[in-house]
C-alpha cells in the first residue's frame, strides 16, 4: 500500500507542476488520428482503376446524362467486369434495372437500344401490345410477362419474362396500328413461343423489380 501511495503522490505532483495537462496530450494525438485517417481516405490509391458509377439514385429505364454520373476511383480487385471507365461512353444510355448512388454501371446495367452486347445469344423481337393505355407504364428496363387472349375465351401466358429494349415511336412505327410497338429482349424459344401467337391480342402484366 506504500508503493502506491507513493506513486499516486508522484503523479498528482506532476499534473500540478507540468504546464500540459494530460486532457490535452489525448487531444492532439487523437487530433493527429484524425488527420492521418483523413490523408488516407482522400489519398488516390495507386493501383486504383476509375470507373463510372452512379451520382444518385436511378430507377429502371433512366436516361443517362452526364450529370447523374461521376468517375471514381474503385479498388482494382473489385471493379467488376464490363465497367464503364468514361461519362462519355454511357452518355444516352438506358438503365436495365435501378441503380443505387455509388453503384458501378456495366454494360449489363444498360440497355443498348441498336444491338445486344457482344456475345448473347438473346434476341430483340418486336412485339405488338395491345392496350395502348396500359404502355404508358411501360419503360425500357422493365420486365414483364405476356398473355395472349384465345379464339375461344380466356387467356394464356405466352412468355413468363421478357425485358423491354425499346418503345418504338408510332411516328416510327412500320404503320399506323392500334397498340404498341415495343422492343423487347429474349431467349430464341421464347421468340418461336411469341411467333406462335401472331396475329392474336397480346397483353402484359409488368413484373416486380
């Protein structure tokens, strides 16, 4: 008990006589911390590689323009395959599916409306919907499933999911006719299942995302 009277004694003697209080000395060095941490986030990472990612949150079928997009620098081991490394390349862009801020865009993240990415064996098939009131919810990116109403009475699925690539304009439309032209993404089956149905009403039903 001696002992640690004494040094009890030796360290109140010398926080009175030292002119720097120990509040202080925990202050500057978590100071200096703070300081390191910050020098470390903000410094570039040499073998970083920059990517395109996404400036706010993007919902299905966006337009892309330079202002919703920023280049980052990303970890390499973790820039996922087919990133975008330029605004530029995506400027116009159709989003396939929503996009959370910060997010790496791919090119499987958009929709290229003239061609399928290099390498798919999907298609893009024009498809006829029939109730024009109903595609105004329609947007490129969505997913939806197709129905077909029958000579006979009643309906039947067609195809489970197809992705819209496009809606094309009337203006652009190869005639005048009711309903409306939309462009859609598939597997080759799925394209000889539709073709079966053509001439017949098809209808659609917009998948959750």
């Amino acid at each position: 008990m001696g002992i640690m009277r004494r040094v009890r004694a030796g360290i109140s003697t010398w926080s009175k006589s030292s002119r720097i209080k120990p509040q202080r000395i925990v202050a500057a060095v978590c100071f200096a911390c703070a300081c390191a941490l910050a020098v470390w986030i903000l410094t570039p990472d040499p073998d970083g590689t920059s990517i395109v990612v996404a400036d706010r949150n993007l919902p299905p079928g966006s337009e892309l323009r330079a202002q919703d997009l920023r280049v980052v620098e990303f970890p390499t081991q973790l820039v996922p395959d087919k990133a975008f490394t330029s605004v530029s390349d995506a400027d116009h862009k159709r989003t396939s599916a929503g996009l959370s801020k910060g997010s790496p865009l791919t090119q499987s993240a958009v929709l290229d409306q003239q061609a399928l990415p290099k390498g798919s064996t999907d298609l893009l098939m024009p498809v006829r919907l029939a109730d024009d009131a109903s595609t105004a919810l329609l947007q490129p990116g969505q997913r939806i499933r197709l129905f077909s109403s029958l000579p006979d009475g009643g309906s039947e699925v067609v195809v489970k999911e197809v992705t819209i690539a496009r809606l094309v304009d009337k203006a652009d439309g190869i005639a005048a006719q009711s309903g409306q032209l939309v462009s859609v993404i598939l597997s080759s089956g799925d394209a000889e299942r539709i073709a079966e149905f053509a001439g017949m009403p098809i209808s659609f039903a917009i998948l959750p995302r």
